[in-house]
C-alpha cells in the first residue's frame, strides 16, 4: 500500500510514519508537511507545502495513492473559535475534498480526540472537531475512520511536539503508565495508532469512529 500522512512532525504523525516505514505491508510513504520530518529513508518521500488551505496546486502529486493518515492538529488552548476551525476543519477539509475526487476508493483516517461530539454541541474543541468528522464521513471514501485516542505515550523514542505534553511526559511518565494498568483500555501509544491505522486500511473495522478500545483491539490483530 501506497499511503500519505499529515502532521509527520508532530508526536502522532511521527508515531504513525515510523510504523508504516516499518511495515512490510507499505511500500511507499509521503510526507506532506511545511518542513522535513528529518528521516533518510528508502520508502519515504516528502513534499512541503506552506499552504494548507489548499491543495489543488499539488494535486498530482497526490494521486494513485491507497491511504492518508490526516495527523495534523493543534492544541485548542488560548486560540479563538475562527482560528481553531481554520486550522482543524478548514485545513482538514481541504485536503480531503482534493483527495476523494483523486481517489474516492482510498481510506481517509483522521485523527481528532476523546471528547468530541458528533452533535457538534459543547465545547469549543469538541463542536469544531465533531464537524470535521462528521464532513468526513460525508465525502464518499470507500473508508473513512475517525480515531479518538485519548490518553497517548509517545514510543519508539518519538518526542511531543507539545511543549506543555513534554513537560507532562517528563514528569509524569509514572502516571500514564499508572493509568494503563489501572485502565488498560483508555490509554494508547503512538506505534499502537499507527499499527491500527493500517489494519483499518488494509482490512476495514465495523465502526467508523474508533475510541481507544478499539484502536487497541485493531493493533493487535
């Protein structure tokens, strides 16, 4: 499988690259991202791209491909309502409106958070990330998978982009693996999203919104 993934300098992305770069089953990654992921590797090839409000100026180099991985977020904390949109569900949108009219066959998996509401009520966070998955789903991919994870551990030596979740990872490592064993279905790590990415593509889930459970569960197969 050929697949392409936003978001690959991030903790989530970058989880996610590393399991597809590690995967016998991938054959070929692209990073689409505004700087380098920093990784010499066979399999990957990387466009930057400033602009993500837009794709249609890079729309060839998109094509014929399986999958993407749409790992690209940031953190709701501080910003306005019209900001938090442009950058989650304006930026989202663009990308996948360009790729189902490439490829409507491929799957389409978005990373978006425990807590959002597909009624698009509540919080902030919650309402904008409840609406780009429900305009997802929407689209008309063959497959389309929302992944809300929850509680993440970074692995395989990935870093937080985050530099409060740094602080947090740093210092409370002892907690989330506390708060694993205490609750094993409620925390994930990032080879874990990865490898779950890619059990969904290659052979689908009877759920379109994964919580962790269930990115647990396809990990394992």
């Amino acid at each position: 499988m050929k697949v392409i993934i936003t978001g690959a300098t991030g903790m989530v992305g970058k989880g996610v690259l590393l399991e597809c770069l590690d995967s016998y089953e991938i054959t070929e990654v692209l990073s689409v991202s505004r700087r380098s992921v920093g990784i010499d590797h066979s399999k990957l090839k990387e466009l930057l791209h400033q602009d993500f409000s837009e794709f249609l100026s890079i729309k060839g180099q998109l094509a014929d491909y399986d999958a993407c991985y749409a790992c690209m977020g940031v953190s709701s904390a501080g910003m306005k309502e019209e900001e938090y949109t442009k950058l989650t569900y304006d930026y989202t949108m663009a990308l996948a409106k360009v790729l189902v009219g490439l490829n409507p066959s491929m799957t389409f998996i978005y990373v978006s958070g425990q807590g959002t509401k597909s009624n698009e009520k509540g919080s902030m966070w919650a309402r904008v990330k409840g609406k780009t998955e429900n305009d997802i789903l929407k689209l008309g991919f063959q497959q389309a998978f929302m992944f809300r994870p929850g509680m993440i551990i970074p692995a395989k030596g990935v870093s937080p982009s985050s530099k409060l979740y740094r602080v947090v990872i740093k210092n409370m490592t002892w907690l989330l693996k506390l708060m694993k064993r205490l609750a094993p279905n409620s925390v994930v790590d990032t080879a874990q999203i990865g490898l779950s990415m890619i059990k969904a593509t290659k052979s689908g889930y009877d759920k379109k919104i994964m919580d962790p459970i269930d990115i647990l569960q396809l990990a394992k197969k």
